[in-house]
C-alpha cells in the first residue's frame, strides 16, 4: 500500500529533473527553466486548500482514482507540448495541482485502514515509494524520450505512472462523509480551526514548520559539482543511482530506530545527528569523492527524516477522522514550507562563505531548531503529567 506512493515521486522526478533538461536541449534560457520550475511545483503549498473536498461525497479511492487519471493525461499533453513552453508550465502547474491531490486523497484514505503500530511501516514505505519513483523516472525519462517518438513516449509515460495505483482494487475503501462539496468548501476555516484545537496536530504542524530536520541541503548540492571537480557525467551518475539508493537506505534505517525514541523526539534527533553530518563535511577535501559523501549522505538522512514526518502525520491523523485528507494535506504542506525557506537560507549561506556557508548554515540552524522543539516538548510533557500523590 505504501508503494502506491510511488505516483507522486514519479511525477516529481520528471517534474523537476527530466522536463527541464528536455526544455535546455530545446534551447530555453536556464533563468527561464528555472522559473517554470519553481512555479511548476508551488502547488506543493496551495493545495491544501482544496483538500476538504477529498473528505466528503465520493470514497477516497474514487478520489485518488480520478486524481491519478487526469495528473496523467496532463503529463502526457505537456510532453507533447515541449517546444512550447508556456503550455508546459500551465499544463505541469495543474497535473501536479492533481498529483498532490491523489497524495493528500491516498494520504488520508491509508491512515483510516491501517491498524495501530502500523504507521512507521506504512511511512518506511510510503517513502521509498516516492524516492524510488522520482528516480526511476529521472532515469528512464530521457531514454524514452530520446528512442521513442514524441507521442508514443508521451504515452508510455502517462501510462507508467499509473501503475502504483493497480494494488487498488484490493485495498479498503471505507464510505466518505456525505456531505456536498460545497458545504466543505465553505465550512473549509471552520474545519482548519477545529484540526488546530487538537493539541497533537498543532505539535506536529510546529515541528514541519520549523527547519529542525529538511536537510534542504539535497536541493542546492545538486548544482555544486564545479565546486567539488566532479565532471557532469559524475554528477549525473551520483544524483541518479547513488541518490535513490541512499534514500531507500534512509527510509529502511527509519525501520531500524524508529522504537529508540518516540517519534516526534526522534524526528527531532535525526535533525540533530544529521545536521553534525554536515557539519563534519567542512572538514573534508572538495573533491568528487567527498561530493558524493555529501550528496548522497544528506540523501540518506533526508529520507530518514521525510519517514519519520510521514509516520508522525499518519500518527497523527488516526483512524476513523472524517477530516482525514484536510489534515494529512495541512502537515504536508507545512514542511514543504520549512524545506523551501531553507533552500533560500543555504544559498544565502552559499553566497557569503561558498560550500562551506551553505554548510554552516543548515546545520546550525538545524541544531538550534531541533533543541529548542525539544524543550518545548519536554515542557509540554512535565505540563500534561500527572501530579504525584502527596505522601502520609
């Protein structure tokens, strides 16, 4: 079930990998991919705006069902639209519009069939599911592209990130809430502010919030080669294989620790111990060798940390939650908020002091953030504990 995620990895990794290196061989400036890119994938934070309706009317299968089928045919129609930029992008802008639905919709619909103590493994693989997708098709895209005709390619594509949604007939579809969509719609604050009371799924928004565990690092790097002497084939190699093997490692070391802690002080911890990574990086040589460490090491505790967030938002939506897609989508799109500003900050970072400013600045950060939640969370844990009996 976990794997069904697969969807919205495959569709990120032709998103932000493949379309643009299809648009540079067609001669579109890097300033202009660039831009496409950034807004291509903003619906990362607006979506959840519009996830109440995944709550309400229809199954949450039929929902991800429907999402999946018309993500697909507008990843094939931009395909077909290469030379024309501008149809690109508004056709990539609403099919990942869609592909975030069906991961809210799947999101949801999973956390209401699961049993309890069944999240950290649903999360493991829900993750692998999204990391190995996008590589996958960061891989296999441009082959297709470059051995197939222009439509035929468009095709087999928009058929192949269908596949994860083939396990669904053999998964529980519990009934929807039957109100109309638009009812959702308009009650959709008043929704917001009742998720907001659960004291639960305020921490966890907190903690997606706070740039205690991004490691937004794996965003900027890619770009980093010349700073390390690493040839572009290099580069490549190491962002393809070498990272989507780093980041299933990461998700499968989650399965290894995720009982040492609670989850919300290990997501905590993982911000900790990752961030000293990095800063043990500043030490090293910049040579190709120490750029794939950094790569594919930030890879590695990044994923950890995306399992550890996923197994806390499955925690925390719960079974039987009639707003179960509205909440998942919140949290969601509360740490695609932290992993963007952090992007910014480790370029700041990168502009004054070079690698080793990038460096700093997302570990420190991590650090301060990631203890500072802890405490926090200590002081709320001595708050809700019980008061001793007094003695004889």
């Amino acid at each position: 079930m976990g794997l069904s995620n697969a969807l919205f990895g495959m569709y990120g990794g032709i998103l932000v990998i493949s379309v643009p290196q299809l648009l540079s061989a067609r001669h579109v400036p890097e300033a202009v991919i660039a831009s496409m890119t950034a807004v291509m994938i903003s619906p990362g934070f607006w979506t959840f705006l519009f996830t109440p309706v995944l709550d309400v009317k229809f199954s949450r299968r039929w929902y991800s069902v429907t999402t999946a089928l018309i993500a697909a045919a507008l990843l094939s129609l931009a395909l077909l639209n290469l030379e024309r930029p501008v149809f690109v992008e508004v056709l990539l802008v609403v099919g990942f519009f869609f592909a975030n639905l069906y991961q809210n919709a799947l999101g949801g619909w999973l956390s209401s069939i699961i049993e309890n103590g069944e999240e950290g493994t649903l999360s493991v693989w829900s993750t692998i599911g999204n990391i190995s997708g996008g590589g996958l098709m960061a891989i296999i895209t441009g082959e297709l592209v470059t051995r197939l005709s222009a439509a035929a390619a468009a095709i087999v594509l928009g058929l192949a990130v269908l596949v994860p949604i083939a396990i669904f007939p053999w998964m529980d579809a519990p009934g929807p809430d039957r109100r109309l969509a638009r009812e959702s719609f308009g009650r959709f604050f008043a929704e917001v502010a009742a998720i907001l009371k659960r004291r639960e799924v305020l921490i966890a928004i907190v903690l997606f919030l706070a740039p205690a565990a991004t490691f937004s690092l794996t965003n900027l790097l890619g770009g980093l080669g010349a700073d390390f002497h690493a040839s572009t084939h290099f580069v490549g190699l190491v962002g393809g294989t070498g990272v989507l093997l780093g980041g299933v490692a990461g998700c499968l070391v989650f399965k290894l620790i995720q009982r040492l802690l609670p989850l919300r002080y290990l997501y905590l911890a993982i911000g900790i111990v990752g961030a000293l990574f990095t800063l043990s990086l500043i030490l090293l040589p910049r040579t190709p060798a120490t750029f794939a460490l950094a790569l594919i090491g930030e890879n590695v505790f990044q994923s950890v940390a995306i399992t550890a967030s996923t197994a806390i938002a499955f925690e925390t939506v719960g079974r039987a939650n009639p707003l179960a897609a509205t909440t998942y989508g919140l949290m969601i799109a509360s740490f695609n908020v932290s992993n963007t500003y952090m992007l910014v900050i480790d370029g700041w970072g990168y502009a004054r002091r070079g690698v080793t400013g990038g460096y700093a600045a997302d570990a420190c950060i991590s650090v301060a953030a990631s203890l500072l939640l802890a405490a926090g969370l200590n002081r709320l844990a001595r708050r809700r504990a019980p008061a001793l009996p007094a003695g004889p």
